[in-house]
C-alpha cells in the first residue's frame, strides 16, 4: 500500500483492471534500481490503472 508517496505495508490478493495495451504505454520505471538478485527491476508506475484488493 503506498500512502502519501511512501510504501506503508504489504498488499495481497488484488485485482488490476485496465486495457494492457494501455497499461505497457503508460509505464513510468523510477530510478532505484539495484542489482541484488539474478532478476532485478526498478519500482514502477503505471498511469491510469485501477488496482483492487483486501
């Protein structure tokens, strides 16, 4: 959960809903990037995406 700019605690069992088309176009990667496991990825956001969940 992201609150104010800021990760606040863990999410499960959500649902994204949106046109994927859509969603690859309006991926936004930050700049925090870090190489510690054999699969790394930066933080990212996608604009317009409705997310759901407990």
């Amino acid at each position: 959960m992201v609150e104010d700019g800021e990760f606040k605690y863990p999410v499960n069992e959500i649902t994204i809903a949106g046109n994927f088309k859509d969603m690859f176009k309006n991926i936004i990667l930050a700049n925090d990037l870090e190489f510690e496991y054999s699969v790394n990825s930066p933080t990212m956001m996608i604009e317009g995406m409705t997310v759901a969940g407990k």
